[in-house]
C-alpha cells in the first residue's frame, strides 16, 4: 500500500504543479487584459474628439478640390483651343508641302543646273527641317501646357486621394460602432473573466487539498506499516485528476481568450487613434505655411503664369508657320511664272539674236557695196592719179559692227508639255483670283 500512496502522491504533486503553472498563467494574463481595458478607456473619448474635428477639415478640403477642379477645366479648354489652331497650321503645311513635292522641276533646269538628281521637286529646294523644328517647338509648348494640366490634375487627383484616403481610413478606423461603450465591453469581458478565473482558483484548491491529502495518508502508513488505511476517495480523487486539469486548461483558453479579446480591442482603439492623429495631423499640415494649401497657390499663380508665357510663345510660333504656308503657296504659284518668264525670256533672245544676225548681215552689205564702189571708182579714175595728190582715198571703207555690252546667260531649254501645262495652270489660277474679287 506504501508503494501505492507514493504513486498517487507523485502523480498528485505533479498535477498540483500543473495546476500551478496553469493558474499562475491565467493570472498574468488576467493583468495584462485590466491593462489594456485601462487603455481602452483612456482611447475612447480621444477617438470621439478627433473624429469630429477630421469631419470638420475634411469639408474644407473638398472645398478646395472643388475650385481646383475649375481651374483644370479652364487650362483644358485653352488645350482644345490651341491644337484646333496646331491642327489646321499642320494641315495647311501638310497640303503645301505635297504640292511641292508633286511639283516636279523640269529637266531643262535640273540639267542646267547640273542637279545629280538630288533636288528633283520643288519641296527639295525648301528647308522643311527648319519649318518641322518650329512646328515641334509649337507641339512642345502644347505638351508643355498638357503637362501643366497633368501636373493640376495631379494635384487635384491627389488631393481627392487624400479626402478620400482620410475619409476612408476614419471610417476603417471606427469598425467599433460608436454607440457603444468601450466601458461596458470592458466590464463584461471583464466579469466573465473572473467568473472563469475563480472556478480555476477553488479547482487549484481542491487540488492542493487532494495533494496534501495524500501525503498525509503516506505519512501514516510510513509510520504503521500494518495499518489498514482506507484509500478509496484518494483513489477516485486520483482518478478525476486529468478531467479536472483538461477542465483547468479549458479555462486556461477561455481566459486566453477573452484576453486575446481585450488586447485586440485594444489594439484596434489604439490604431484607431494613432490613425486619427495621423488624419489630424495631415489635416492641421494643409492649412500651415508651407503646407499643402500653400503648394496648391503656389501652383496655380504659376500655372498662370506659365500658361500665358506658352500662349505667347504659340501666337509667335503659329504666326510664323502660317506665314511659311502662305510663301510656300506664293513659292509654287511663283515657280509657274518662272517657268513662264524663261519662256518669254527665250523668245526676247531669240528675237534679239535675229535682229544681231539681221544687222550683221545690214553692215557686211554695206561693207561690202561701198568696196565695190571705191574699187569701180579707182579702176577708172584712181589709177591716173598720182597717189601723192589723193594719199587718202586709198584707206579702206568703214566696218560697222555690233558690240553686246554684256553676253547672255545661256537660258534652260524648257519642254513644250511643262510650259503648255504650266500657262494653263497660270490662266486658271487668274481666272479664280478674278473670280473672288
């Protein structure tokens, strides 16, 4: 029986142990969950007062959202204005320039010019990389304008961004329904804790009662071997010893949690709040110097500022391009006439040279009679004079001749088909200038 009484007590002084260990755990955490329903009270009016003051701001900033949005829309309707302009300055260009390059240069010129096949057309003789450069320049002071209106809407998306971030992290914050006390959960987790906590106290009792039990009854049989000592309640009380520790570790995770609980309630208000005050405090940082309000002034007095150095920039560049357009559509109308002026040139040289030939031809004649007449005139009569008496009617007569004063440049020869098409183009083209007028 000694042996028997050594066992059970052993078993009991390690479910005592366990006991211990169990409870001793429940009781830490029953600390730590009064602390943190401390916190949970401290959190709760903070909660309440800062978010009234958040809904407040935020009002403010979608007042402020609002008149930037005005300003966008203004910055996009000069956007529209300026590319309807661009687009049609473009397209005229566009139009002139495939007239030019469909208007080829007769091969008289080229050859004339000794043109290796370079510049067949007259878009070759135009420096349209210089008119490209400026339309780019025009295109990038629309970008410029686009990028200033990305960079308000930008602002203005991250202001939204922010009212709605805020917003959503008020409301994400107060997943706790306001209407109910942060008291009165802390009182109930509380009450039922402790119900718990106690029942785990009177069961540690009862186990140290069962322990101390047994160590008496072995302390009896070690001093009277041959006592007859009734052990059957040790031994039920032994029997029950995994139900009632399996009861205490039950208890144990209730206890665990309804403190897990609190500690998340806690940690939910404690977010709730630190939240909060980032919300406040990004909110009290708009309305500072140097803060978001002052940015948004700053960049809207500089929007309009830059807005109308790049309008400015833009009259210039589109005044200049729809001059080019202009002088292109005189350049090709004032190649017609080139082709025109070379053929009456032509004709004025030819005329002139039939005229040179025509006194060419006058002043031989003339030459060439009045020798005749003076040798007629010495066969008869000069030879019977004495040369000492008419020396000089011995000199030859007169040669008349043509001086050019300046020598013409060589004209191109021009085909028959260009200047046909080229005087019926001409002819049209006065026909609708009268036409207009």
């Amino acid at each position: 029986m000694e042996q028997e009484l050594i066992e059970l007590l052993l078993f009991a002084k390690k479910a005592l142990s366990r006991g211990q260990a169990i409870c001793a755990q429940a009781n830490q955490l029953s600390n730590e969950s009064d602390h943190h329903s401390e916190i949970i009270e401290r959190t709760w009016p903070k909660i309440l007062f800062v978010r009234n003051h958040i809904l407040i701001q935020l009002s403010t900033l979608e007042r402020i959202r609002e008149f930037l949005s005005v300003k966008i829309e203004e910055v996009r309707s000069c956007i529209k204005d300026r590319e309807e302009t661009f687009g049609k300055v473009t397209l005229d260009l566009q139009n002139i320039f495939r007239v030019l390059e469909n208007c080829n240069i007769d091969e008289g010129i080229l050859k004339f010019n000794n043109e290796q096949r370079k510049q067949t057309t007259l878009f070759d003789y135009i420096d349209h990389h210089s008119v490209l450069e400026l339309r780019k320049q025009a295109d990038d002071e629309i970008s410029e304008i686009e990028n200033l209106c990305s960079s308000l809407m930008s602002t203005a998306k991250t202001l939204s961004n922010t009212i709605s971030e805020l917003a959503s992290l008020q409301e994400a914050a107060l997943t706790i329904s306001l209407d109910e006390s942060a008291s009165s959960f802390s009182t109930e987790k509380t009450q039922i804790r402790e119900s718990i906590t106690t029942k785990m106290a009177e069961i540690l009792t009862s186990l140290t009662n069962h322990y101390d039990q047994l160590g008496e009854a072995t302390r009896l049989c070690q001093s009277d071997p041959d006592a007859q000592l009734d052990i059957s309640v040790l031994q039920r009380d032994h029997d029950q010893l995994p139900i009632i520790l399996e009861e205490l570790e039950e208890s144990l995770d209730f206890v665990e949690s309804i403190t897990e609980e609190i500690r998340v309630r806690m940690q939910v208000y404690s977010s709730v709040q630190e939240e909060l005050l980032k919300v406040l405090l990004q909110l009290e940082k708009f309305s500072t110097p140097g803060g978001q309000a002052d940015i948004i002034c700053e960049k809207m007095i500089s929007a309009e500022g830059e807005m109308k150095a790049h309008e400015q920039n833009l009259g210039a560049y589109f005044k200049e391009l729809m001059s080019l357009a202009d002088w292109y559509q005189v350049y090709a109308a004032s190649y017609s006439h080139l082709v025109l002026e070379i053929e009456r040139r032509r004709k004025a040289m030819e005329k002139q040279d039939e005229l040179y030939q025509e006194l060419l031809k006058s002043f031989e004649d003339s030459y060439n009679d009045e020798l005749q007449e003076r040798s007629q005139w010495f066969a008869q009569h000069g030879e019977y004079l004495p040369q000492d008496l008419c020396q000089f009617m011995m000199d030859p007569p007169s040669r008349l001749s043509v001086q050019i004063e300046e020598e013409p440049r060589r004209l191109p020869e021009l085909s028959k088909a260009t200047v046909k098409k080229t005087s019926t183009t001409v002819a049209h083209h006065d026909e609708r200038r009268l036409y207009v007028v």
